[in-house]
C-alpha cells in the first residue's frame, strides 16, 4: 500500500495538557496523546505535524495536524476508529485525504484564536477553565478602539515573550470585540503569531476596557517595540485555536 498522506481537524480541553507538542518523557501532550492513538490504531508509528503548537492549558476547537500512512482505511472509518482510541479530552472532528507534500504547519495561510472573558460579578464555576473572569465595568468602546490598533503588519517585539525572535514583524487580519450576555469574546485572525502574542494582545486589550491603558498606547509600543510598555500575558485557559485556513 503506498504511503497516504491526511488532514486531520481536532478539538481538545487543553486543561490537563502540558500544551500540543510532543515532550520528554512523563509529559501528557495533544500530539504525544494522538499519535499513540494512532499507532494503535494503524499498526505503525506515526508522528503528526500540527498547524499550531499550542501552550500548556490552551484549549483548541479546531487544530489542525496531518500524518502518513499506509493504511487503507477511508477518513471517514479512521474518525470513527481513532475516536474510539482517544482520551475523552481529545476528539477527531474530521480527516480528509490530502496531497503527499502537504504539511499542516507549512501549508497554512492563517489562523483564528479567540480569547474569552466572564464579565460578572459571581464567578461561573463551570467556565472557570475555558474563561477569565473579570468584574463589571469593562469599556467594550474603548476595547473596540484599542483592537483596532493591531490590525496590519507591524513589529510585534513589544507583544511577545519569545528572548530574541528572528523576525517580529506579522500581519494581523482582524481582531474584534463580541460581547454575548456574561462573557466577552476577543477574536484574532492572521497569518500567523509569535510566542504568547495573542494572550498579550489579548491584556493590552483588557487594560483598555478596565480604563488602565489608554488604546492609543497600544499604537506607540508598536512603533517603540518596548515589551516592558505593555501588560503580561493573560492565562492560557482563556485562549482557544478556533480554526486553521488553508
């Protein structure tokens, strides 16, 4: 059988993950976890790509990871099958056959996180996990203002906590503010984004509502590149890989 090669769509509640990426020995990871998975269900070792190497907590609706094989099995029986072998907090949402050069991270053209936020008084015992909890009061104008800042190609040095990375400079598609009863959604759309970036961007936004930091502020740690300028990440429980674009 020649070798096939597959795209595979995954949704995980990355709580109890020590992030995607395969570690050293004793860590529980989403690729670690698919990949047994995997073996066990094809007869051979597998090793995954995945679009985005998602942090320890982060959680993900639609990762993407794509594989070799040469097996015989059609996507849709290998959904079926591998989901039947994964843990209950990691799920095959689709497999589609693909070309033999494609590869998940190389190939994507972009990507979509959302980071939420419980606005209320009381905290929500059972969104604790997948939300950051926050009193009343936020400013969604000044949140709005403050997003829109971000849209474009610019030097992110002073929205990453990566030590000394190559090139700082991406491209932001969009980046909106949605507020559905008690919670708040940030949304990030681009091409791609560097170590921590969505959760800083994600405070700065925060600090905004909070009437902490002025929205234009954001505009002048883009130009000045000052990590120290901006606040610190917002926890990974918040942020979810909603989807990857080919």
């Amino acid at each position: 059988m020649p070798r096939r090669n597959f795209l595979l769509t995954l949704a995980y509640d990355g709580s109890d993950f020590e992030g995607w990426q395969r570690g050293g020995s004793g860590q529980r990871t989403a690729q670690a976890e698919l990949e047994s998975a995997l073996g066990a269900l094809l007869g051979e070792a597998i090793e995954v790509t995945g679009a985005s190497r998602t942090d320890a907590g982060v959680h993900a609706e639609g990762q993407a990871a794509s594989f070799h094989s040469r097996t015989s099995l059609a996507p849709l029986r290998l959904v079926t099958e591998l989901n039947r072998r994964l843990p209950p907090d990691l799920s095959c949402r689709s497999c589609h056959e693909v070309d033999p050069r494609f590869h998940a991270r190389y190939r994507a053209k972009g990507k979509l996180y959302r980071y939420r936020l419980h606005v209320a008084a009381i905290p929500d015992v059972f969104s604790r996990r997948y939300s950051l909890h926050l009193g009343t009061g936020l400013d969604l104008k000044a949140m709005r203002e403050a997003a829109a800042a971000f849209a474009g190609s610019h030097d992110f040095q002073a929205f990453t906590n990566a030590k000394h990375p190559d090139d700082s400079t991406r491209r932001i598609d969009a980046v909106t503010v949605e507020a559905s009863g008690d919670f708040v959604d940030l949304f990030f759309k681009g091409e791609a984004f560097l170590y921590n970036q969505v959760r800083i961007m994600a405070g700065a936004i925060v600090e905004a509502g909070k009437g902490s930091l002025e929205p234009r502020a954001i505009s002048e740690a883009l130009s000045a590149g000052k990590r120290a300028s901006m606040p610190g990440a917002l926890g990974p429980f918040g942020l979810c890989l909603m989807e990857v674009y080919y």
